[in-house]
C-alpha cells in the first residue's frame, strides 16, 4: 500500500552519527505547516527517559508542529543534563518552523544510561531539514530512522472517504523489535491523519486504540523506558458522522503495526496469537493473556514446536485472576487439546508439525463464563534471542 501523508506534512530521516553504520538512518522529522492536535499514550514504567516526561508536559495539545526522533539513544536515567538536551532538540527544530519550542515532541530510543551526543543531533536536524519532503521513500527513511534491532521499518496506512467525497487519510510509522511489554508496549509509533479532532477526543481514540493493539502485545515482559504512541490530526477534513469509522481504522492501524513488531521480534520463528474468550470481563481475559504470552516454558514450548499444553494450562492457573478452570476449553491451530479438566484425544505429531511449518500460531482458551475476550500476541522465545540480548551493549 502506497503510505501518503496529509497534505502539508513533510518527513526526513537522516544518518547523524548515532549509529555506525552510515547507511543507518538514525535520526527522524516530522513536520506540519499548520499546528496539529496532539495526543500521546506513553510508558508506565516509572523510570522513564526525558522525552517522556516532556511530551507528557505538552500533550494533548491544539498546537503541535512537529516531531523529533534519535534512534540509537535513549536519553534515559540522563537526569537534568538528560532534560535540557530534549529542550535544546525542541528548540533546534522550533527555531527552524520559527515556532515556540513547546510545540515540538520529542522521542528517543536506545542504550539507556547514555548522554547525547548533541552536536550530531543538532547537525542532524539542520540536514533532516533540508531533506524534508513527502514521498514513498521520504516516509520509508523516516521509518528507518526510528529504528534499533529492528530489521525492517513498520508502516501501515488506512483511507477512507466520506459521504462529501472528501478522503481520510491516516499513516502510522513504528519501531520495535525487543523489550516489548504492554503498558506500553516497548516500542515508539507516530500516528498522522487529516481528520479534524480536539485534543480529548483525540487523547480519547489514541487510548482505546492503543489498549486494543500496543497494550496487547508482549515479546519479553519488559517494559521500557521510552514507550510512546503519538497521534498528529492536522484538522483538514471534518469527520461530519463518521467519528466511530475513524475510530474503528485508527484502531486497524495500530493492531497492524503492532502485529509487524511481534513479526520482527529479535530471534522471533514463531508469532503466537492468544484467543482468550468467556471470561467475566475483558480486564480478566487480558490478565490470562499476558499471563500465559509471558511464560518462558510457553514461549520455549512454541520455538520447538511442542504442543505442551500442560505449560499453557498451569500458566492460567497462576494468573492474577479468578477463571472457571472447569470449564476451559484449549485449541491450538484449531485442534481441541484440554477440556472440561481433562486432555482431549489429538495427534500431537499432526499438532506439532502445524506449529512448526506456520509462523503463525494460534491459541485458543475458552472459559465458557461470560463475554469478555482479548485478542493478544506474543512470540516464541530462540536461542538467537539469549545470544543477542546477551551481547547488545558490547
């Protein structure tokens, strides 16, 4: 899908020298020549990088006219040196747009504990500047420059037209590939559309669109300290009556690139979708979820194509919720494996071959109490995984 920009946003991603490769971009601008509404969901961790606590200052906002990143670098645990050199990146973009310098974001990814390099990253900007520009490949780089261990940009796209004939347009770039957990998830997302919002129905969408996605997805249970989702509406096109359409597409969009990330995950062969069903509520479905996505011996069970249902049903045992283990029912690929308390007759070579041939595999759990569900991802856990976490600093 060609990924096109509202009109008058203009992106650039750029090798500042944050990373050693040169062909890396390491370095991302977005701009608008009209303020933007602005909306951001942002980690839960309480350590939590210098961007965040600045974005958090300004957002939801009316006013917002751009948005910079640094790969590479979290700016995080950089204390007061760490705050004054996000100011200076808002300042450098503001002066540029001759704008004040609260109306620039900033977003940071990367080794945490480390100060910027700030004289690349204020040459860096002066260059994203003068290579602003809207195209395919303009959107592509800016992906890239976002990125860490990812080994490819995430990027999704969604349009739709209204009875007047007017199109809403909406694009999302991301980043992530590792130490993703919900609240948020670990990963960094710039959400744009042309759609006309006010700053609390945006902040409003972004959660429920994040909570659907973002905060549906785990990798490793680790909760970073520089998750952010930030949604840009340059105000063009009124919704008129399709306010619950948009809702719908930004929530589409964010599920996409949240499922890229699970689909990128570092060392990742298999990506694991969590069906949990019939719960009392959906907080008590989504709390068997990530419960049973963040088991070790599930994930290890996944990367060895061993359909080891007892670790999935122990796992549900241990979650911080009360469910009717009676009634559980268990599928995975769609073959019934536990019921009612008890195995059910399957070929587990038949089970384990699907596991292993499909990238996808698919978990069912059914409690048969009540309508809440969650839709969930997670991966399986590789030895390629250990050897490269273990190695990512030196």
């Amino acid at each position: 899908m060609e990924h096109r920009l509202p009109e008058g946003v203009q992106v650039a991603g750029v090798h500042c020298g944050l990373k050693r490769n040169p062909q890396k971009p390491d370095l991302t601008l977005i701009v608008s020549h009209r303020e933007c509404t602005a909306a951001g969901v942002y980690t839960q961790n309480r350590v939590f990088g210098a961007p965040i606590g600045w974005n958090r200052a300004i957002t939801p906002s009316d006013r917002v006219r751009a948005v910079v990143i640094n790969s590479g670098n979290a700016n995080a645990c950089t204390g007061r040196r760490g705050q004054e050199d996000v100011r200076r990146m808002a300042q450098a973009v503001a002066q540029l747009l001759q704008c004040r310098t609260e109306q620039v974001l900033v977003l940071s990814t990367g080794i945490i504990g480390q100060f910027l390099p700030m004289e690349k990253i204020l040459r860096g900007i002066e260059q994203a500047w003068r290579s602003l520009g809207n195209t395919v490949s303009h959107v592509e780089r800016a992906a890239r420059g976002m990125m860490t261990t990812d080994t490819r940009p995430k990027l999704a796209s969604a349009h739709f037209t209204l009875d007047s004939s007017q199109e809403v347009l909406l694009c999302g770039l991301a980043k992530g590939a590792g130490m993703i957990a919900p609240n948020m998830a670990t990963m960094l997302a710039v959400l744009l559309t042309n759609a006309r919002l006010d700053p609390q129905q945006a902040q409003r969408l972004l959660q429920q669109a994040v909570d659907e996605s973002f905060n549906c997805l785990s990798i490793d249970g680790h909760t970073s300290t520089s998750d952010a989702v930030l949604l840009l509406a340059t105000g063009e096109v009124e919704l008129e009556h399709a306010q619950e359409r948009f809702a719908q597409s930004l929530q589409n969009l964010c599920v996409e690139l949240a499922q890229q990330i699970a689909d990128d995950g570092e060392g990742v062969t298999h990506v694991v979708q969590l069906d949990v069903q019939g719960c009392p509520n959906r907080q008590v479905a989504r709390a068997v979820a990530k419960t049973v996505a963040e088991s070790v011996l599930v994930k290890t069970a996944v990367a060895g194509a061993d359909p080891n249902w007892g670790r999935i049903v122990s796992a549900v045992g241990y979650a911080p919720v009360q469910v009717p283990l009676d009634r559980l029912v268990l599928e995975i690929n769609g073959v019934p494996i536990y019921a009612q308390g008890k195995p059910c007759s399957f070929d587990v070579q038949q089970v384990a071959q699907s596991m292993r041939h499909q990238r996808l595999v698919r978990i069912r759990l059914d409690f048969g109490s009540g309508e809440g569900q969650v839709r969930f991802w997670t991966t399986d856990l590789t030895e390629e995984y250990v050897r490269f976490n273990s190695q990512y600093t030196t």
